[in-house]
C-alpha cells in the first residue's frame, strides 16, 4: 500500500523544547525543502504506483514517499553509500527534519530504500524531473530561452576487463551457480569443478611474461589466455549436464519452491550464454576476426566498451549519456536545468540521442531561441531534429549567420556544457553509475540530474530574496 505523506507530523512536542537553531534548516537545505513541499511532485509516484501494482492486493504500507524522495536527494547531493546515508540520517537533528521523519520515528532501513530505488525504475525519475520543470515554468521562476547539449560516459562499477580476467570470472560463476542448483535439487548428481586455481595459475603465469618485456610475451598472452578459455569450456560441458539432470528431476528439498528452483536454473543458463560469448571473444581475438558486441562484464554485461580518442583514457567501459541543460541565457556563469537524461550502452553517436531530447522539449512546451553544440553534432541531422523546436542551431566549426560576436558568445556558452558535466561528475558523482545494467544506469543519472535541479532552483530563489532584501 502506498503512503505518499507521513501519518505523524514532524514538529511534536519534543521538538518545541529544541533550541531554535536546531529546529531550522541550514540555508541551502531549506530551499530545497521549500520545493519539495509541493504536493504536485509526488503525483507520478501514485500514478507509477498504480501501474505496477495493477490488480494486486495493496500489501503493507511503504514508507512515506517524500521521506523517501528527500532521502535519495541527500545520497546522491553528499555521495553517500546507503548504510552511511541512513547512519548519517539517524544521527542529525536537521536531516530528520529535511526528510519528515519525527524524533521517535524509525528511520527507514537501508535495504527497504535500496530495493525500492531498483523496484519504482528510472520512468518514475523522469516523470520527477518533468515535474520539476513544470513548477519552475507555472511559477515563472524559470524562463527558458537557450540550450546547449553534450555527452559523456557513465562509466559501469566494473574493474579493467580482460580476457583473461573474464575467463576466472566464468569458471568461478559457473561453479558458484551450479553447486547452487545441486542443494536445491539433491537428485542432481552432476556437478562443476572449480577451476579458479587452474586458470588463477594463468594468470600468474601470464602476469610474469609481461613483465619481461620481451618478443616473446605475445606468444605467451596468447598461449595461457587460450588455455584459460579451454578451462573455461571444461566448465560448460559440466555446466550443460547439470542443467539437463535438473530438468529431468522432480524432486526437490524441503522448503524450496518450484520458483526458487527454476529461478536458480535460469540463472546457471545465463552464466552459461555470456561464458560462451567470453569462449567466442578468445577465439575471435586470436584469429584477427572484429568482435561484434564485446562482453566486458559478468556483473554488469550491458555494459560496452566506449571509444573515447583521448591520450590519458582512450577507452572507458559503461555507458554514453546525454545531458541537455537548459538555460535562460547565454551569458557568462549561466546555469539552468537539466532535461531527462537520455542514455545507451556502448559507444553511441551523439545524433542519436538528440531527437529522444527534442521530445522532451516539445513535451514541456518549451520554446528556445538558440541551441549550441559541439563538433561531434552532424549539422543536417542537428538542424533537421531542432526545426520543431525553432531555436537557431551554433555548431562549433560549421558556418552561422550571425555577426562574429554573437559566434564567440556562442562559442563561450557552448563551452559551459563541459563545466557542467565535470561538475556533476565530481559533485554529485554522475561519471560513474553505481547500480548496475542499463535500468540502473539510468536511474542513477536520473537522480543525479534531479538533485542538481533542485539545487539550480533553491539557489535560484535564494539570489531573489537577497536581491529583496537588499532593495
């Protein structure tokens, strides 16, 4: 059952005993806490609520949604893990004030916020965003009239991949998976060894050719990498016969659901497909054949390697992201808000993510007069794909009709875009997705681009009233 507010309110009777800087927010949270008041934000939870929960029973209560929505804004505004977030939550006064939660409440466990964060999807997040952008338009706060976009890699939460690598990752999964069905299904007498010594012995081996740094190290890569592949083709026979006996069986121990069995037999499979595809990857390396698709990770495998051309880091492994900022005008130091992040696995051209962002535009009704991007936008499609929108489009290197100052101050705005993406990468911790897949991929940049809205807005209000109170 969803509660979008909670029952018990905030300020009690213990709280009038406080003194009265412990019962105000700092400055810079209580902008933010200002904007979450509106009861218009948290309409997508009940409507997103009501579509996967679909002609089921209600269940038990959650947890308070604006707790939980002001929660995830503190993890992602200070970079917290989830068990130091809520340790940090129990221990301050005003974090419990920003996020509802009374001084006899019980703050949420940090399981209960993490499973929900995968459980509500990354749809919920953008529909929050868009929200954000219609009270910031409705209450004229916001006037937008310029937008400059770019792209950058979320990188995936995965170590340097190998072949090698890969190869003592599968024979390690594969056992692990395999020996999982066995105590599920005592009748299965077919079992996978685990060869993580064997091809672990590779890799010392491997490791020691390198560093001699000598013609010879490539024939070296090449024979023990190939024989962690045939150890890792030894685990997917045994593999194969395993899954065909637990298919045959019925029996099963007590307490294990048919669920239970069938959901760790599905996963022993998938173990198998991307061993297979790691086997393939050998082989296509080997015989100078271009892979198509390359796997780089068992705990992340939609993750794909991103061709970046820069010297220090040529090549990154995640995710390309979109991030279209929105501003009011094109001066220097200009900040507005970030539409929805658009997002694909592997390297993607920048133009095929532009028209998923125009969408948004015409969405939010929103009208510009100049679009700026850089030289990685193919001019015909850029302009073809911002038509709709009617904004002028300033690509670095391409002719524009305006004067020479209007290109240098073009030039300069669209520069900001990369400031922009540094700083939410740093600050807010854009440039590497905890969560892992492309659903997750997405949902950690969604949270990040609505943090840093919320910020924008609460900074935004904060420079009017210093401007009042300064009149």
């Amino acid at each position: 059952m969803l509660r979008l507010t909670a029952s018990v309110p905030v300020d009690t009777l213990w709280d009038t005993l406080l003194p009265q800087p412990l019962r105000e927010l700092p400055e810079d949270l209580a902008g933010i806490d200002r904007l979450l008041d509106d009861p218009a934000l948290l309409l997508p939870f009940q409507q997103h609520w009501a579509q996967l929960h679909e002609g089921t029973p209600l269940g038990r209560p959650t947890i308070p949604m604006d707790t939980y929505l002001r929660v995830m804004v503190l993890k992602h505004r200070y970079g917290w893990g989830y068990e130091t977030l809520i340790h940090e939550l129990s221990d301050s006064l005003h974090l419990r004030r920003f996020c509802h939660i009374a001084l006899f409440d019980i703050v949420p466990h940090e399981s209960t916020v993490r499973k929900l964060t995968r459980r509500l999807g990354p749809q919920l997040l953008d529909e929050l965003i868009r929200g954000l952008f219609a009270k910031a338009l409705r209450e004229r706060r916001f006037r937008p009239r310029a937008l400059r976009t770019d792209s950058t890699v979320a990188e995936a939460d995965i170590r340097f991949p190998t072949d090698s690598g890969l190869c003592a990752d599968g024979v390690k999964l594969l056992a692990r998976a395999a020996r999982k069905v066995r105590l599920l299904i005592p009748t299965v007498r077919e079992k996978v060894r685990d060869r993580s010594r064997a091809v672990g012995k590779r890799l010392r081996a491997l490791g020691r050719s390198l560093r001699r740094r000598t013609g010879k190290a490539e024939g070296a890569v090449q024979r023990f990498t190939e024989e962690a592949g045939a150890q890792v083709r030894a685990s997917l026979r045994e593999a194969k016969r395993v899954v065909e006996a637990a298919r045959r069986a019925r029996s099963r121990i007590k307490g294990a659901s048919t669920h239970t069995r069938r959901r760790a037999i599905q996963y022993l499979e998938q173990t198998m497909a991307l061993a297979e595809r790691v086997v393939q990857q050998v082989r296509q390396r080997f015989a100078n054949e271009k892979i198509q698709d390359r796997l780089v990770s068992f705990a992340d495998p939609d993750a794909r390697p991103v061709r970046r051309g820069k010297l220090a880091r040529p090549n990154e492994f995640g995710y390309v992201v979109q991030l279209t900022e929105v501003t009011e005008h094109t001066r220097r130091g200009a900040r507005g808000l970030i539409l929805p992040p658009k997002l694909r696995p592997g390297s993607t051209h920048v133009n095929t993510l532009l028209p998923e962002t125009v969408a948004e535009l015409k969405g939010l009704e929103i009208g510009l007069r100049e679009a700026a991007f850089d030289a990685g936008f193919v001019p015909e499609q850029t302009q073809q794909a911002l038509a709709e929108v009617g904004a002028k489009v300033f690509i670095v290197g391409t002719p524009h009709p305006g004067s020479r100052r209007t290109r240098r101050r073009l030039a300069r705005y669209r520069v900001g875009s990369e400031g922009r993406i540094a700083h939410v990468k740093r600050e807010l911790g854009a440039g590497r997705s905890r969560l892992r897949g492309t659903t997750g991929a997405q949902i950690w940049e969604g949270w990040v681009v609505l943090t840093y809205n919320l910020e924008t807005l609460a900074l935004k209000e904060a420079g009017k009233q210093g401007n009042a109170r300064t009149r």
